[in-house]
C-alpha cells in the first residue's frame, strides 16, 4: 500500500470516528439534557474543539458522564483529523514539487539523449507505420487519447532490422551521454520513478555491451540478435517514457510540449522551424 493509500485510508477512519461521535453526542444531549436539535449539536463540537463557551452546560450527571466521554473520545479523534488533512494537503504539495522536478530531470535526457535515440532505433522499427499512427500527436490531444496511445502501444513488439542499425553510431552517441546517464541515475528523484530509473539501466546496459564489443562488423547472427533484445528493452521503454512524458508537459509546460511535436520522430511532417500557415481561401496573411 503507498503511503498516499495509507493517509486517506487513515483521513476517512478518523473521519468516520469523529462523525460517529458527533452524532452519538448529538442525539444523546437531546436525550439526556433535553436539547433541541441545534442546541445539542452545538454543545458537542464546542465540548470536542474544547472550546467551552459556557453558555449551554450539562445539567444532569448522566450528562456530565455523556461530556466526560465525548472529552475523551471526541478531543484525540478532531485533533487527528485536522493533523490528518493538515498531512494530506503536506503530502500533496511536495508530491506536485517532487513531479515537477522529476518531470525536468526526465526533460533533460530526452533533450540530451533520448530523442535522438528513439529516432535512431525509430528508422529502424519493422513496424514503423504503426508507430507512426499511434504516436503523430496533435496539439489539440486530451488526456483520454494520451491514454488511448500508451493502450495501442501493447500492440506493438518495437522490433528492429539489425541490418539498418548503425552500430557505431550508435556507440558513439551513448559513449558521448555516458556521464549525463549516470548522473540522471543518482538523482534522488529516480527512486520515486521505477520506470525511468529502469529506462536509464536498459541505456547504460545497452553502452556496456556494445563497449566490449571491438569490431561489429564479422558478429554472428546470434550476437547480432543479443544486441537487438538490447536494443528492443531501451527502445520500448524510451518511448513508453516519452509519451508519459509529453503528457505531462503539455498542460504543465507549453513551450516544452511544443518543441517535442516539432521534433516527433515519429511524425513525419514535424519540423523544429516555425514556419507560417497558408491561409484559408478568403482570408489574408497575418501581419508580423
């Protein structure tokens, strides 16, 4: 159970405690001090916040019994839902801040790295077209299609054409992004993000094996399939990461969302340069 599970599990037991009091004590001042209603509903959460106005005491023993009771019972269980809710509000202000930065850190390997790798096994994807339908997001997308997208990519088996993959290059690109990898690997944010924390593992396990490897040129057809499983397990995840992640910066951060669009790999007509619109029949061009 996570610890946000836990303190709602916790809001609403001391919740339903507290409301139980309430009611118990209510109904029982009507009973035993013959209060109407208000009066008794007021006496109790006066009597349980402590506050004690004086204006409405018991009158009778049983309901100075009926007070002592709700004292003890009443004053922990309001003061553990305030510090309950106070928690919760606590917890979901740093989780936000924990996501933003998270979020950045995430930013700053596809920036870097990520990007350039998803196009470089992308061009070698047997199954590109599909990909291609899946992943050409629009400006105009809705968390629901976001949600559609990472669906439809369990219909994908992101298996590459070895023949088409540029090994050295490739070995180069992650050899030049080594130490940034490593770094993102002892962010304290990687231990609240498994999924990331496992993408950086498959990258940096993928450099190791194509580092023991001095000439790719004469390897066996198996050790070409090894190093395609490699490639398979930081390319499903990379773009699995990427989706989530541009999901995230589209209502967070425009600008960034923006830039990612231009540059989908998996978008054909996407391009960094701005360029205008050709306007509609009837309309004019739009002065700069």
């Amino acid at each position: 159970m996570t610890s946000s599970r836990t303190e709602k599990l916790r809001f609403i037991v001391y919740l339903s405690v507290f409301l139980l009091v309430m009611v118990t004590g209510t109904f029982g001042f009507m009973l035993v001090e013959g209060l109407p209603l208000a009066s008794a509903a007021y006496f109790t959460i006066v009597t349980i916040a402590t506050v004690g106005y004086g204006d409405i005491v018991p009158a009778t023993d049983l309901g100075r019994v009926l007070a002592i009771v709700l004292i003890i019972t009443g004053v922990g269980t309001f003061v553990g839902l305030l510090a309950n809710a106070t928690e919760i509000f606590i917890s979901r202000r740093d989780n936000a801040v924990r996501l933003q930065k998270l979020q950045m850190v995430v930013g700053l390997f596809f920036s870097e790295a990520g990007t350039r790798l998803m196009r470089f096994f992308s061009e070698a994807d047997k199954d590109y077209a599909y990909l291609a339908k899946v992943l050409t997001v629009k400006d105009d997308w809705s968390q629901q299609e976001f949600l559609k997208a990472r669906n439809q990519l369990d219909g994908h088996l992101f298996e590459v054409d070895m023949q088409r993959i540029d090994i050295t290059t490739l070995k180069s690109h992650l050899e030049r992004q080594s130490q940034l990898l490593v770094r993102l690997l002892e962010s304290p944010y990687m231990l609240e993000h498994e999924s990331f924390t496992d993408l950086l593992i498959a990258v940096l396990h993928l450099k190791e094996e194509l580092e023991y490897r001095e000439e790719y040129l004469g390897l066996p057809e198996t050790d070409r399939d090894h190093l395609g499983g490699d490639i398979k397990r930081a390319y499903t995840l990379i773009v699995r990461q990427w989706l989530e992640y541009i999901s995230h910066m589209k209502d967070s951060y425009p600008f960034l969302f923006s830039l990612a669009m231009r540059t989908n790999p998996f978008d054909e007509q996407a391009s960094p340069v701005i360029r205008p619109q050709t306007p509609a029949v009837g309309e004019t061009s739009p002065l700069y």
